[in-house]
C-alpha cells in the first residue's frame, strides 16, 4: 500500500497507518467510481477486490465493535467477526464484537450471529428482544443513536466503533453528527445505473477535510473527517 497524502510513501502498514487511539466512530465503506456500493449482484464483495478487503479486515482489526444495520444482518451473510492470525498477533485478542442496529428487531435470532455471546443488539425501550440477547436500549420509541453510542462507549467499553453500513445506518450516523472519520474506498469500476446503490441517503450538505490518501492494485483508499461537531 502506498500513501500519496499527507507524507508521500511507497510502502506503508495499513494497521499502522488507520490505527487511532481514543473514542472513535468510523464510517468505512467501498464504493464503484460511479458512486455503487453494490457490484452487479447486489453485494459489496465484486468492489475493491484485495486490496479492499485487506483494509476491511484491517479496519475490524482495529476496532473495538462492529456496527451493521439491521438490512444488511437480514440478508443473512453477517456472522461473528473473524481475523487473520497476523492480525489477530496485532490486536492482541479475540475479534469485536457485531453490533446489530435494528428499531423493529425484525431478526432471524435463530442465525450463528445471534448464537454468539458477543453480539450485541442496539435497539429502542419500545422493542421486545428475546431474553437471550445482549441488548443496549437507546430511546423511547424511536433509536436514539447518540444515546447508543455513549453507552457503548461508557457501559460496555467499546471506544473505537466501525460502521460498516449499510447506506441507512451510515446517513443516520451522519445525520445526527456522530461520524468522526469517514473512509471511502474508490474501486476501479463502473456499473452503471442499473445496479447502482446510493452511499447515503438524503443528508443536508455536509462539508468533508480530505486527511489522508493511499492507493494499492488501483483502489483508491480515501480518509474523510467531517465538520466539527456542534
């Protein structure tokens, strides 16, 4: 992997380079150069190839929980985080944990992720979860995701949070001001608008720093952080 921005550099640890200390919520998704975040099939799998799934597996590496909408859990193709023995070397320990994010619960609780004793499941105080599952309640009624977050963050000690979409959760994430690193990976691909699927949904306009630039096997790896907070 080779860093263009800041600091040119031919030859560069991604673990090193995406490691941050400190709470931390990051957005890490890959998208065609004509803005899909699904290849013709539906899925992200045919974006990036290698070279993407080296910085998702990376990313997770890093973090503490793993955050997934609940549209994506429903296709049935999320389970446990797993790791690479390199870097599980690197982190020092077992993966992080899923975090479902669902307002209906509407699961398959039967799934090998809800088997797992790490899965975690953010919902609101109006939701009725089975008695088997590790539940954060954020909100009356409607998902309080603010709520959420700092509650992972104090009561279960997930500092570092990586969403990994899918485009609802990322834009609400974004949309209530949560988001402290954006990371887009720019695959070297079109689709085409028959299979396009949006990054985000409707956001009021949002102004991005560019902080850092990679690029490896021609996927661009591309490191946003978002306006102050207010």
């Amino acid at each position: 992997m080779r860093r263009l921005l800041p600091d040119p550099k031919d030859k560069i640890d991604p673990y090193d380079e995406y490691r941050i200390d400190g709470p931390w919520l990051r957005v890490g998704m890959v998208l065609s150069l004509d803005g899909s975040v699904t290849d013709e099939h539906g899925w992200s799998d045919g974006l990036g190839g290698k070279a993407d799934l080296r910085i998702f597996r990376t990313l997770r590496a890093l973090a503490d929980g793993i955050m997934i909408g609940a549209a994506t859990v429903r296709t049935g193709r999320i389970g446990p985080a797993k790791l690479t023995a390199a870097l599980r070397a690197k982190r020092g320990g077992d993966p992080a944990p899923i975090i479902v994010v669902s307002r209906s619960l509407d699961l398959d609780w039967d799934a090998p992720l809800f088997q797992d004793e790490s899965t975690i499941v953010v919902t609101s105080d109006f939701a009725r979860p089975p008695a088997h599952a590790k539940v954060v309640m954020a909100g009356d009624g409607d998902l309080d995701l603010a709520y959420a977050v700092e509650t992972l963050h104090k009561d279960h000690g997930l500092y570092h949070l990586l969403c990994e979409g899918g485009p609802v959760l990322a834009t609400s994430l974004l949309r209530a001001n949560l988001v402290d690193e954006l990371c887009l990976n720019l695959a070297p691909t079109l689709l085409g608008s028959p299979h396009h699927t949006r990054l985000l949904g409707d956001l009021p306009r949002q102004d991005l720093t560019l902080t850092a630039a990679y690029t490896d096997e021609d996927v661009l790896f591309l490191r946003y952080r978002p306006a102050p907070r207010p």
